[in-house]
C-alpha cells in the first residue's frame, strides 16, 4: 500500500492533469511539498497520502533550478 500512496506522490510532483490541478489547489496551495500538514478537514485519502509523505521523501532527489521554490 504505501508503494502505491508514494507513487501518487511522485504522479502529483512530475504529471499534469486533472487530478493534480485539483489536489495542488485544495491542499497544496502553492506550497512545496515539504510543508504540506494534515489539517482536521482533510479527505481521509489525503490523509493517507500525508502518512507516506516522509517515506517518499526519503527515497526521492532534489534538484534546485533557479531557487525560486528553495525555503531555508
């Protein structure tokens, strides 16, 4: 299971679609991924894609290009 909730991860990071302009809009909301918290009103499938998010960060690579979205 927790491969499939991080390859949504990596879908929603490297794809466009539908899909991925709705859930950046409601839950992302111009944040990186990083910052992204579970929030009382979230969906229960949102929930479950927070409660993978370390373990698909863990497992995935940074690249920085023109810094714009870079937080220190």
């Amino acid at each position: 299971m927790y491969v499939f909730l991080s390859k949504w991860w990596w879908k929603l990071e490297q794809e466009e679609g539908l899909w991925q302009e709705i859930v950046k809009a409601k839950y992302l909301q111009n944040k990186i991924i990083f910052s992204v918290s579970q929030k009382n009103i979230d969906s229960a499938i949102w929930a479950d894609l927070l409660k993978v998010k370390d373990l698909y960060l863990q497992g995935r690579t940074i690249r920085m290009n023109n810094g714009q979205k870079t937080r220190f």
